[in-house]
C-alpha cells in the first residue's frame, strides 16, 4: 500500500491581520504607585511609556477570539475554511484544557486546534508551522493568534518585570497565495540559558525564588540585553538569506518588542538602511510577549508607517530560550 502525499507545493502569505488591545491603558505613573521607581527611570531603560492591561471581564479567550474575528474578516475566510487553529500563549492559566479549542469553539470552528508555549518567540513559531501546513497541502487556511495577559502573572513590585509586561492579542490567517508570503523561518533554541526568563513557582509547588502563591514572570533583563541584540543579529541575516532579499528589499523591520533600546541595538547590529521603517509599539504597548508581533504590524499599518504588500522582516526572541525570524509580506488588517 502507498500512501498518498500532497505532490504540488503551493505558496502561502497571511491574508489578514487582527489585533485586540485591551481598554485599560496603564501609564508608567500608576505602575509606580506600587513599584518603586520613576516614569523617567522606566522610560530611560525600556522606552515604554504606556502598556494595556486586561479588564475582569477581558479572558484570555476572548482576547483571543476578538483578534481572530478581525483577522478572518480582514482575509475574507469563513470559519468552515479553517482547517486549524494555532494559539501561541505562556499565560493560559491552565495546562488542560489548552485554550486554542475553546477559541476555535467560540469562533464556530471544529477543526483541529492546540496551543503552543515557545515564550515571546511564540508567534513567529506558530506562523512558520501554519505556513509549513499551507504549502505542504495539509491544511487550506490556519488560524494563528498570538496572545497573553502577562499583568496577571506579575509582581507589582519586582523592578526587573513590573514596568515590562502587558496584555493583548493578535491573530493572522495563513492561507494560499499566488506568491511567496511567509519566507523559511531561521529559528532555534538555547535550553542552556532557560533560567534567564521563567516563571516562578513551577506548577509543583517550589518557593524558591519568590512568596508568590501562584507563578509569576522572573527575568535576568541584563542577561537577555547581552544576548538579544547581537545573537538575533545573526538569525536576522539568516532569514534574508533564506528568503532571497536583502536589507535595501525591506520595508520595514518588526522585532519582538521587547526593549526600545533592543530594538534600536539590534536594528543597528542588523545594519539596516535609513529607508526601512521599525516598529516601536512598545513604547505604548510594552512588551506582551506572543502577541507583540502581530501588535507591532498593526500599529505600523494603522499609523501608514507600513503599507499591506510590504517586504517585512520579523524576529522574535524570549524565554526557553527560544527564538524566530521570517520575512513576510504585511496582509491586510482588519
């Protein structure tokens, strides 16, 4: 007996972009009615001046389902074309049942739907498995959000993550295209260094770093700054390199916001051209991890500082440590 393989290869691109930014907007003088520090201390070291933080009413679900719903309007899918639903998340409160088949459920989706953990690289993990799923012939179109809601997993008073963190939601349908869309993905790991980003205590109960009775989000900032901006430098090029373009072919360049001065170093690193535009949205947003990405390419598209049809290069880097990066072609938004 044979069994059958898809044998043409189709390309895919995203086909359409959603975001959900939550209502509260929390600025760097009320973190710092708890934290002790300063909006110009929090503002010098990270270049964040504002973040959103989820409302009670605002689940991690319906983040995730807001986001999808533009998205998929924004390509044109129904829910009967989506073949599967990828969630990339580190903030799901529960590790049974994951949350991508109750987003699928809400959407009126039955398709197969699960959750992926890769930390702030999450999306871009996600993106290039929805894209593998196209091309391959598997699936028609994949339904890939980016999502969390880091305020509920903090320490108001831990100077290292407090001013960082914030909650949001983006999602993209990926699906056939007449021209490439999603580049190779360069992407790895470095298990060596997971202590520099966790969350504390585990699920087994340790007290070891922290009195926290449910886990929170501990980051050595200065070790990622030491290895962000120079070892991403390198996963860059490598994704040019695997997509055929150069720096001078790019449009814009839409890092994981982490830290404006990552950011900026890593833009410099990259070497990248006057002419390429870089996403900020950190400076508003902070950093919500999976989502930042999907953010970051709606901002950019909602304040014209990139155009849908652009030649854009995405990284993204964070806890494992684990870390992706494609050139991509900006879909419309929803």
């Amino acid at each position: 007996m044979t069994i059958q393989q898809p044998t043409d290869l189709t390309h895919a691109a995203m086909l359409g972009l959603g975001v959900h930014r939550p209502e509260r907007l929390v600025t760097n003088d009320e973190i710092c009615e708890v934290l002790d520090s300063s909006d110009e201390w929090i503002q010098t070291r990270s270049g964040i001046r504002t973040r959103r933080f989820a409302g009670e009413d605002e689940t991690l679900i319906g983040m995730s389902v807001s986001a999808a719903e533009r998205a998929l309007a924004a390509a044109g899918v129904t829910a009967d074309q989506v073949g599967c639903v990828i969630v990339a998340t580190s903030t799901h409160p529960e590790h049974t049942p994951a949350s991508a088949p109750q987003v699928a459920t809400a959407l009126g989706i039955t398709a197969a739907a699960f959750d992926i953990s890769a930390g702030c690289a999450g999306f871009c993990h996600a993106l290039n498995l929805a894209s593998s799923m196209v091309r391959s012939g598997a699936e028609s179109h994949v339904l890939v959000i980016g999502v969390e809601q880091l305020s509920r997993f903090m320490d108001p008073t831990d100077r290292g993550t407090a001013f960082i963190f914030a909650d949001g939601a983006g999602a993209v349908v990926v699906g056939p295209s007449e021209s490439a869309g999603i580049g190779p993905t360069a992407w790895g790991s470095d298990g060596s260094q997971a202590h520099v980003i966790t969350q504390t205590p585990s699920c087994m109960g340790a007290r070891e770093h922290t009195d926290a009775d449910h886990p929170v989000v501990q980051m050595e900032g200065t070790a990622v700054f030491r290895w962000a901006p120079f070892a991403m430098a390198k996963v860059a090029h490598e994704a040019l390199d695997l997509a055929g373009v150069s720096v001078d072919d790019l449009d814009a360049f839409i890092p994981h916001q982490a830290n404006l001065r990552i950011t900026q170093t890593l833009a410099k690193n990259i070497q990248l051209p006057d002419s390429v535009a870089i996403a900020t949205d950190v400076v508003d947003s902070g950093n919500t991890s999976a989502a930042s990405v999907p953010l970051a390419m709606e901002a950019m598209l909602r304040n014209d500082e990139a155009a849908v049809g652009d030649t854009a290069l995405l990284i993204a880097f964070g806890a494992g440590l684990s870390y992706a990066g494609q050139v991509v072609t900006l879909p419309p938004l929803g």
